[in-house]
C-alpha cells in the first residue's frame, strides 16, 4: 500500500536485461503489467549491455569462448556471425517491442558502452 501512496514510477532493471531473458518473459513483464495497471509509468534499463557477459549464455556462446578465468573472448568474426548475432539480437529487440513497448514510456538502449565493448566491436 506504501508503494501506491509514495511512488509513480518504476523501473524493473534487472529483470529487463537481455542477460536476465527469461526474467523479462516473466517477472520484468508482470512488474510493468503491475505498474500500468496501477497507473504507474514505467522507464526500461538498457536493452543490451554491449559485452558477453551480459547477454544469455547460450547466446554469447556462439560469439565467444570463456578462458580458464572465466572471461569471456571474442571468437574471430566472421560476416556470418556478425549477420547471426544481429539476427539474435533483433530477435530480442522485437521480443521487447512486441511485449513491452505498450508498458514503457523510456527505454534506455545501450549501457556502459564505452568499457563494455566487446559486442559493439565484433
């Protein structure tokens, strides 16, 4: 009831990240019905963080290989996987469109680009 009476925004974080996919299937969805529903507006975080690892897994797989420390290493680009990963990616944005658009009145599109580069630069 609090949250109703002191707040009129909301923005669902991490539940909205391409890494957290599933989430935003989910809970980041739920949360912006919730908040429209209860005449909130809504502001997005980013819709991709521009490195490996902040998008899901089994994506960032086919563009990169984790080394014995965990870090993730760019495989070498080829025009195929540039045209795959725009391909994954698109497929994202529509995802987010079709499902959010509606529900959100700012969408803040890319984060951190200049230290997280790896995507951007492949």
């Amino acid at each position: 009831a609090k949250t109703l009476e002191h707040f009129n925004e909301i923005v669902p974080d991490n539940a909205q990240k391409w890494v957290h996919a599933q989430g935003m299937r989910n809970a980041g969805l739920e949360m912006l019905h919730w908040a429209h529903n209860h005449g909130f507006t809504a502001r997005s975080t980013m819709l991709i963080w521009p490195s490996w690892r902040y998008i899901p897994p089994e994506i960032a797989r086919k563009y990169a290989t984790q080394n014995a420390g965990g870090q993730w290493v760019s495989k070498t680009p080829t025009p195929e996987l540039r045209a795959q990963l725009e391909r994954d990616m698109a497929a994202y944005f529509e995802f987010a469109q079709t499902n959010a658009a509606h529900l959100v009145e700012d969408w803040e599109v890319v984060n951190e680009e200049r230290d997280n580069n790896q995507i951007t630069n492949f």
